[in-house]
C-alpha cells in the first residue's frame, strides 16, 4: 500500500511517500532557500505558515523524484491535530479532495502519534512497549507506548515547554536563536558548580515537568550579575544543567515505574549533546536502550504521519467526505488502528 | 485617571491578581500583557483561569500562538505574539475569527501584532522591582476602565 503524508500542524510544510512494503520511499520539507530570495534575506519565521502556496509544488517534487505518479497512490494520510486550525485545514483539505478525485481513501492523523511511532522508520526499531520521551520548542511529554494507538500521557509540561525555555534563556543572555545550539555552546566553556539551579518539579512525586520557574530563575541570576562572557557561559552550563537533569530524573522515574526497557527520544532538544550523554548513562545504569530517531524524524515531517496513515488505512480506518480538522486533540483518545 | 497600579511581592500575587481579573471578566473583553521575559504574563493568564474553574496545565502558547479555554460560558484565547516577525503574518493565521465580540482575549506581546490587533479594553504591564513584580493596569475603553476602577475599588 503506497501512501502519501502530508503536514501542515504548524511551521513546516512537510510531505513523504511510505509504502508498506517498501517502507519510506521519499520525504520533502519546503526549503527555507527558496524563500530567502522571495523575502530578500529575511524569513518570518512563520511565513513557514504559508502552507498553500507550498504544499502543491512540493507534493509534485516528491513524486517525480521518487518517480510515482498520483494515480499510484492507494491512500492519502494528513494531520488534523492537534495545531492551528487555519494551518490544519490546508492540509486536511488539499489531502481529503486529491484522495476523493483519485478514488481512495484518506485518513485524519495525530500528529504527536506521528512523533511517538517514528523511531518506527529506522531499521533499528525498538519494540512495544517502550517510553517515549518528546521534547521540543512546543512539547515536553513522556508516554508509555504500549502498542500503535494504545498511548498513556506519564507526565507533561505544567507550563513552558523545555525547547522554549532554552530558546528564553538564550534570548535573557544574549546568545543567539535557536537557544538550545547557543545555549550548548556557551555552556562548554562554563565553570561546573559557579551556580546552581533548582531542578524544577524535581523534589515532589509524578512525571510532570515545569520550566517557567527556571526561566525566572535563569533572569533574576542575569540580573543580578555582570554579564561578561564568562558568567554568560557559567549561567548557560547551570541552566543546561538543571533543564537536562529534570528530564533525566523523570524518565529514570518513568523506567522504574514502567518496568520498560526501551527509551526513545524524539523531538529537537534530542539533539542536545548533554541530554543524549545523560540518557546514555541512564539507560546503562536502568539496564534499559535509548533510541534517537535521526534528527530529520525527530523534528517535524511528514514521514512520521505518511507512516502511521499506512498502518491506520491497512487497519481499514478512514475518513469521511467532509474536510474537519481536530486542533484540540487528546493522544489518549487514540485506538489501535480498526478499532 | 483609569490606572491601578498593584505591587507583586511573589508569584502568589501574580496568581491571585489573575483571580481577581477573573471575577470581573467580561465577554468580549480584550487585555494587552506587556513585561520583560519572565516577569510572569502567563503566571497572571493561569491565575485567571485558575479563578474561572480551570483546573489542568497552562501551557506557554509562545510555540502554538494560541491556546482556548471553553470554561462554562466563558471562552478565553490565550494569545503569545513572541515568535512573529511581522504583524502582518497574523492575518495568514485567521486572527480575524478569535476576536470575534464574544471570546475574552488575553496577549502577550502585542507590540509584535500592530496594526492587525483590535484595540485594548485594558493594558497590564508588569515590571520587575525590586525582588519581585509591579503591575500596573490601565484601562483603555469604557468598559476597561470600569474594570480597572471596580479592582481598584476592591
């Protein structure tokens, strides 16, 4: 079964081709190149909104690059939630009308279910049930994956995601956007121990997170210093420091509390030298593996959702004539496929 | 003169001056949040919807834009223009559809909508002094400064 993902829930344009036997044929994310020149070197971060005048070109670009035509489509796969409702929409209905003027059928995906099922794509998969651990600049999640569409939230953030505070704490320092690669770099020339900073949510029971407090935190210490270079880096290595041992503490909670012997994080703090060595020794000292889907799969795209469309459409699941959209979607309202 | 100015000693404070927002909240009512990173906008945003009856997270809609509340009878758009570069990218979101007469709408960041944000019934700013916080309140239509003089009243 050859299907076609699309992904418009918020920044990125995003499209791929999955086939169930083949697996990822291809995948596309509208090049930020071609609108450096439209918009004269500057690009509104969310002109990536623009979605309409994107997704069609891109679309065609994945086929001929893959060399299938739309009539070898069997089914059509886009995000419905959660995310922007005017953002959803474009794909949902340039994704519901193309299945009905080929005559196949289409399907409404979670996009955070795209997320949790990606380690899927890469040919060392982890196995059911495993912890699933999504931090970005919109999401700081831990779930227990019991099997596709059978998902519990463990905890989540109270307030600011963690890929939020990085990109704040880069903005009250100085450094550059995005926070999580500046605040890195600062922090590998920081002092160990010159501050400390509360590892928030830490010192009381559960799995969820909070980093608001140490945004506050993270100002009030830069307001109450010189910010000359070394203290900049100091600062940033204590936040990194406290952001990372947060999510350490509680996925280490997570194993135990799960039994669980598979991590897999997604997301683009994943990225985060500190946090991959953190969870290296975590996982060595729980007995326990930690997966990182390759950074292209962790951060948005539409190889996740043209993925967990295949699996739903073999379930026999799909979607109504009318285009509608879900933008406030919980993940625990997700079934197995068919079910 | 419509200004109410509140001192914000801890975050307690920032929580029950949202909580008492809510209690004269009216439909439709739009209120600008202005003050630094971290001076407790969207503290102020969940200690009013905390006083509404919400009782789950708030998240920081700075990656989303948007976040809704439906509580009750009350609908609450929890606006967060940090990420925008240009007002005009509002419009390609459907801004339009949000303030709508009927929905309460609270932003955070305004400055970065010019010109494609409806005016404010109210403008809270919030400063740091001294160890904690300073909110000042102004009301900027009839209804706004009915608000500000009945919170100051109290």
């Amino acid at each position: 079964m050859l299907v076609l993902g699309i992904e418009t829930s918020c920044d990125e344009t995003a499209v791929a081709l999955y086939d169930s036997e083949q697996g990822l044929l291809g995948h596309r994310l509208y090049s930020q190149v071609a609108l450096h020149a439209e918009y004269g070197g500057v690009v509104p971060e969310l002109a990536a909104r623009d979605h309409i005048r994107k997704l069609e070109p891109l679309i065609g670009d994945l086929m001929s690059s893959t060399g299938r035509k739309l009539a070898d489509l069997d089914g059509i796969a886009y995000t419905v939630g959660p995310g922007l409702s005017g953002a959803l929409l474009v794909g949902a209905s340039l994704g519901r009308s193309l299945a009905w003027g080929l005559g196949i059928p289409a399907i409404g995906i979670h996009h955070m279910e795209g997320h949790l099922l990606a380690p899927m794509l890469e040919a060392d998969k982890p196995d059911f049930p495993f912890l699933a651990l999504l931090v970005s600049g919109g999401h700081t999640l831990l779930a227990d994956v019991a099997g596709v569409g059978d998902y519990t939230i463990l905890g989540e953030s109270l307030d600011d995601a963690v890929g939020e505070a990085f990109d704040k704490a880069a903005k009250l320092l100085g450094l550059g956007y995005p926070g999580g690669p500046a605040i890195s770099r600062a922090a590998e020339t920081g002092t160990p121990g010159r501050f400390d900073f509360p590892r928030p949510m830490t010192d009381r029971p559960g799995l969820d997170f909070s980093y608001s407090g140490l945004k506050t935190f993270t100002l009030t210490t830069a307001n109450n210093h010189d910010l000359d270079d070394q203290t900049i880096a100091d600062i940033a290595l204590a936040f990194q420091d406290a952001a990372t041992d947060s999510l350490v503490i509680k996925c280490r909670r997570a194993i135990r509390k799960t039994g669980h012997r598979a991590l897999v994080v997604a997301g683009g703090v994943g990225a985060n030298q500190s946090l991959r060595e953190k969870l290296a020794v975590l996982a060595d000292e729980e007995g326990a593996r930690v997966h990182f889907p390759r950074p292209e799969f962790c951060t948005d795209n539409g190889a996740m959702i043209a993925h967990v469309g295949c699996l739903r459409l073999q379930g026999g699941e799909h979607d109504a004539l009318d285009v509608s959209v879900r933008p406030r979607w919980s993940l625990e309202d997700l079934r197995p496929p068919g079910q | 003169m419509n200004e109410h100015v509140v001192g914000l000693p801890d975050e307690q404070a920032t929580i029950q001056l949202g909580s008492r927002l809510a209690d004269v909240l009216v439909e439709g009512l739009v209120v600008y949040l202005s003050g630094d990173l971290g001076a407790g906008k969207t503290c102020l945003v969940r200690g009013m919807l905390q006083g509404l009856g919400h009782n789950g997270p708030v998240k920081s809609p700075t990656y989303t834009l948007v976040e809704d509340y439906v509580l009750g009878d009350s609908l609450i758009y929890h606006f967060d223009l940090y990420r925008l570069l240009d007002p005009e990218e509002l419009e390609l979101i459907g801004i339009r559809d949000y303030f709508n007469g009927k929905a309460c709408c609270f932003v955070e960041w305004p400055e970065r909508g010019k010109g494609w944000l409806p005016a404010p019934d109210i403008e809270i700013h919030i400063r740091l002094k001294n160890e904690g916080r300073e909110a000042s309140l102004t009301g900027l239509s009839e209804t706004g400064a009915a608000l500000v003089a009945s919170l100051k009243r109290d």
